[in-house]
C-alpha cells in the first residue's frame, strides 16, 4: 500500500484517536548491518573476487546464516559459509569463473542476540 | 508464510514489550516478596502480614505466567521466522544461542512458579532459592541481550544490561504489589512504603548505572543523540526516567507521612499508577531499542541538526487536498528526485528485517496527501483540547460535548485513508475489505465513532462505570503503541525526521492519559491539576501535528 496510509494512520493514533488500529506500522528492522564488504555493494569488477566477505557489526551465528549468489537470470547458488574465523564476517569461496553481468550477494544473518536480518549486495562483473 | 513473515518485525516487538513488562513485574515481586513482605512481616500485625505476604505472593504468580507465556511466544515467533527463511527443519536450530537462552529463561521461571505455589510464607531456604531463581532469569535475558553480539566492550555491556534490568526491577516492578500494600492498615502501609522507598532509591542508582555503560557503549555523542534512532528513542526513554524520578521523589515524601485517615494514600496511589503508566512506556522504548542497531554502528547519513531545524521550522499547514495543479508539488518532486539521486549514488548495503523491504518511491503527491490528512487532524485535535479546556472551566456548558469533535475525525478517516478504494476511489467497498490495511482503516474509523460516543455520554451523565476509562487508557495506549514502533534499520533520515517528530506526540499521549485517570480518580486537588493538564498536552499534540512536514 502507499506510505501515505500507514502515514496518515499514524497521525490518527497520535491523536489519540484510537490506540489499537495498527499504527505501528513502518519500516521493520533489526540488528546486524554490514560494515564493509568484499565485493563493496554497487562495484563494478574487472574480474570477479575468489572469494566473498562481509563484515557486520555483531556477532554471528554461522551455522544458522545463509548466502546466495543471484545471477541477472534470477538462477540461485547457495554459498558455502566458512565456520568459524572472524565472529563477525561471512566467508564464503565464489565460483571460479563469473560470467560478465549482473550479480547479487543475497544474505541472511541470525545475530547471536537471536535478530534475523537479510539484505543485498549488488555488484557488476564487467566485460572483458 | 509471508503474512507470517510481514508481521514478525512488529510482532516481535509488541511482544518484546510484554515480554518485558512482565518480567520486570516478576522480578520486581519477587524482590518485594523476599526483601520486604519477609522481613517486614514479622513486625506487622498478623492480619496485615498475612495479606502482604499473599500480595507478594500472587503478583509473583501473575507475573510469572504472563512472563513465561509472552517469553515462550516470542521465542516460538524467532524460532518460526528462522525456520522459514532457512527453509530447514527445526532440529537444526535447537542449538541456536538465542533458542538454547530462552529454554533457560522458561526453565527458571517455571522454578521461581513452583518456589511460589505453596501458599505457605516462605523459609530462609525459599526465599534464597527464589532469588537465585530470578538471578537466573537475569542472567538468561542478559546473555540473550544486544550486549552478547557486540565485538567490542562486551564484558562492559553485559554488566550495564544486568544493572539496568535489574535497577528497573527494583525501581518499577514492585509497584503493583507496593499499590497493593498500600491498602494494609496504615501503620503497616507506612512501614511497607518507606522500606520500597529504599528499594527504589536502590534500582535508581543501579539504572543510572547501566545507562552511563550504554552510553559509552552504544551511543557514545551527542550526535547519535538526534541523528539517529537509537539515540533519540534513548533520549525519550531519559525523559520518561526523569518524569518517573520527579513522581518519585513525590513519593518518597508522602511515603514518610501516610495519614492515618482511611483517604490518606490516595494521593500516593495515583502517583504509583501514573509511574506504572509510564513505566509500562518506558519499557514498550526499552523493548523498541533492541530492534535497531546501536547508534554507534551507524556514523553515516546521521540527521543534522540543521536538518531537525529546518524540518521543525512551521510552515502554514496544508489545507487544501493536493492535486496536481498544485504549483507547490513540481519543485517538491524536483527535491525528492534529487534526494532518491544522492541516495542511490551512495551505494551503502541495506539491511532489513524478514518480512520488509525497501519503502515505495515516495512522490511529492504522497507527501502533500500525508501532510494534509497530519495537518487536519491537527486542527480537530486542538480543536478538542481547547473545547475540553472551556469545559474545564464550567463556564461554557456546550463544551462539554467536545468528544463530538473525535466523530469529524472518524469520517475523515473513512474516507482519506484509502484513497483508492470507496468512497474515494474506484474499488468498492466490499471489494476493498479484501486487503487487511484497508479492513484496519474502516475498523479504526467505527472504533473511533464507538470512543467518541462513550465519552459523550459519559459526559452527559448517561454512562457510568469503568466505560469511563475508556479514554485515558486509549491515550496510554496510544502513545505506549506510538513508542513501541518498528523503526528504520539504517539512517534512513525521512524515517528518522518522522520519528522526532512522533516521539514527542507519544510522550505527550502518555502525560495526557495520566492525568485524565488521575482527574477521574480523584483525590480532587490531584484531579483539579489533571483537568487542566490534559487538553494542555492534546493542545501541544494538535500543534505538533498542523507543523508535521514529510519533506
């Protein structure tokens, strides 16, 4: 739905107009934000790297967190994540030869304070 | 499944709220039980002993339900999300830190339930292992807690979340049983307020603790303060403490000379019921701040104070319902396609929750259309606290009906909120009742109307009874649901700049369900100061509202 409702029911709200209608609706969120990561989301690449990093700002429960690589064509490749090593990075090895076009890192993160948090890093793997 | 997962980012929040509350009535109770009924008890007559001692009791039992009910659901809520974005059997989560903490945490309330079944006062040997049961339950949240996560001062963090939960323990969780015993003969209700006192003065200290570790463990400037929404939900939270420290400071006297008359807690009794309303908002924030990342963690695209300034600056409201004749709109979309240009260039990684997924471009129609509706229901707002102030004074008999006003706003509802659908747009009403936002609207609207009747007829005299809480718990609630929203996992500086302006409306709510309870509660020189107080804060929410901008 347009923002302006959940907007609107808000103000509602705040005018006291009716506590229970819903107004706590707005953008969802959790813990874990990527810090840096390798690929940096939006590069452009002469090659791709051999192997994925992504740091966040807690740390992580490897065993329940999940990487993908999505390819222009939607196809998906589930990464493997390094166990252990940093607490706070996903490792995971890409494949040996990108094709040149769009990608996506998809990843989820279960936080070890139990937050579940996903995102995307999009990257370009450029023609030769 | 992906209604489920549309729902966990606010469910877990709400949940987190109750979660929290309860808990802290749990523990609190369980403090009053052992550190106050016990001892206390012995030097009581016994009728009054008895009945502390059942007080304690029952409160631990009530909590301690509520407690392990909400704990259970919010873990049962992770541990469904996680299975369904994993897409794996539950097995393979069973050793997931958060799911192995919250087993310990149930286990340990289930321990303090059984410790407080017997109906017996309880010995030297229960009340050790009842607090070593609520040690455990600290122990469990705090190692389930943000701190757990960090990569830096951990060990800093912990200790700050165990003070801080345990402060607020002492400090607002015996409240209910403290209202309770208050209702003791007075000798004793003097006896049982002046040691609480000491718990409290006890938890203050232990909150301000844990709040100077948070500071420099997850705010750490002044700028994180304002730019972000960690910082300013803190800030919110600060200022709740300080309204709870001046009620209690109200406390600590009257709880020194409790009158022998049977009226003589009264006053102290609103006092305790405003501080647990706003102890119930202070906790909806606490559980509200573990769905952002730390202020610390996010040192780009914080709001500048320039930026508040500009934003808060009044401007003329918009009156008229935008369209796109309207001059004003082409600049502003000009504003946002610049603002959606710096935005996409910057290139940071986003991050959401389940369920969420990046906000739909806003356009300067949008806006204009949020603003109006904002900008209107400001004037019936004020319209309301400056009726209800007339009304105050006595002197104006036909303003007495201003709950009248809330029905002009239930059809504004009605008919703005959807604009596609009947009676503004294209799909009709049946076809519109389809999608829940929309089913939420039209009940929002019918809700209000219901509201708006009671207290007019409560107003009239044709309505008596608890009907007549209606509209101060609304407020409370209101503004504790206002607090207790989801928020922007980045700096998303639209979002925060909503924010600011949102958190002040919800503590104004919150002040303004306070004090009408206390008007219609009485004691009258309490009542007469709520009067006045409360269309004052519906004023400054109608003004907050006709200067709200989006843009």
């Amino acid at each position: 739905m347009p923002r302006r409702l959940s907007l609107a029911r808000r103000a509602l709200l705040a005018a006291l107009v009716l506590a229970l209608s819903g107004a706590v609706a707005g953008p969802a969120s959790a813990h874990a934000i990527v810090v840096t990561s390798e690929p940096t989301a939006g590069a452009s690449l002469a090659a791709a790297p051999p192997q994925v990093t992504i740091r966040f700002n807690s740390r992580l429960d490897h065993a329940r967190s999940r990487l993908l690589l999505i390819g222009a064509d939607n196809a998906q490749t589930t990464l493997p994540i390094a166990e252990g090593g940093d607490p706070v990075a996903l490792t995971a090895p890409l494949p040996a030869t990108l094709a040149p076009g769009e990608w996506r890192l998809r990843w989820q993160v279960l936080a070890i304070d139990g937050h579940i948090t996903r995102g995307d890093i999009p990257f370009t793997v450029k023609a030769p | 499944m992906e209604q489920f997962l549309d729902l966990y980012g606010f469910a877990s929040v709400i949940l987190h709220a109750m979660e929290l509350v309860a808990r802290t009535v749990l523990l609190g109770s369980v403090i009053f039980w052992v550190l106050l009924a016990a001892p206390l008890g012995r030097l009581m007559p016994p009728g009054d002993a008895t009945r502390l001692h059942a007080i304690a009791r029952r409160t631990v039992l009530t909590a301690g339900i509520a407690s392990l009910v909400s704990t259970f659901l919010l873990g049962l809520l992770g541990f469904g999300a996680l299975q369904a974005t994993l897409d794996t059997g539950p097995g393979a989560l069973l050793g997931a830190n958060f799911v192995v903490l919250t087993g310990l945490d149930l286990l340990a309330m289930l321990v303090l339930l059984a410790l407080a079944l017997p109906r017996e006062a309880p010995g030297r040997d229960r009340r050790f292992a009842l607090l070593g049961a609520a040690v455990l339950v600290l122990v469990a949240v705090t190692f389930g807690s943000h701190a757990i996560a960090r990569t830096e001062g951990r060990a800093m963090l912990l200790a700050a979340t165990a003070l801080h939960q345990a402060g607020a323990a002492f400090w607002l969780g015996g409240l209910p049983c403290l209202i309770a015993a208050l209702r003791l003969t007075p000798p004793s209700a003097r006896m049982a307020g002046q040691r609480y006192s000491l718990l409290a003065a006890t938890g203050v200290g232990l909150i301000l603790l844990g709040s100077a570790g948070f500071w420099f463990g997850f705010i750490g400037s002044v700028e994180a303060v304002y730019g972000t929404a960690y910082g300013s939900m803190a800030a919110s939270k600060l200022i709740m403490l300080a309204m709870l420290l001046v009620l209690g400071a109200m406390n600590y006297r009257l709880l020194h000379r409790i009158p022998s008359s049977p009226g003589g807690t009264l006053r102290l009794r609103r006092f305790i019921e405003a501080e647990m309303a706003i102890g119930i908002a202070v906790l909806a924030v606490a559980a509200s701040l573990t769905s952002v990342p730390p202020a610390m963690d996010l040192p780009d695209d914080r709001v500048t104070w320039a930026e508040i300034t500009e934003r808060f600056t009044p401007q003329w409201p918009r009156l008229t319902s935008p369209d796109h004749a309207d001059l004003a709109i082409p600049a502003l979309q000009a504003q946002l396609d610049a603002e959606a240009q710096r935005r996409e260039a910057a290139q940071r990684p986003q991050a959401f929750t389940p369920g969420e997924g990046l906000l739909p471009p806003r356009n300067a129609t949008d806006i204009a259309w949020s603003e109006y509706n904002h900008h209107w229901a400001g004037i019936m707002v004020l319209l309301v606290g400056l009726a209800a102030l007339l009304d105050a004074t006595g002197r104006v008999p036909v303003a007495r009906h201003w709950p009248l006003v809330f029905l002009g706003l239930a059809a504004f509802l009605l008919i703005r909120s959807d604009p596609e659908a009947w009676p503004l747009g294209d799909i009709g009403l049946l076809d519109s009742l389809r999608d829940p936002e929309v089913v939420q609207h039209k009940l929002a609207s019918l809700l209000v109307v219901g509201f708006a009747v009671s207290e007019w007829s409560v107003r009239l005299g044709l309505l008596r009874g608890r009907v007549r809480f209606v509209f101060p718990v609304a407020m409370l609630a209101g503004g504790v649901l206002l607090l207790a929203h989801t928020h922007a996992i980045s700096n998303i500086k639209d979002a925060q700049l909503i924010e600011l302006s949102h958190l002040p409306l919800a503590l104004l709510a919150v002040v303004a369900g306070c004090a009408r309870w206390t008007e219609l509660r009485g004691p009258p020189e309490l009542a007469k100061v709520g009067r006045w107080l409360w269309p004052a804060c519906l004023i400054g929410i109608g003004f907050l509202l006709l200067i709200y901008r989006e843009a």
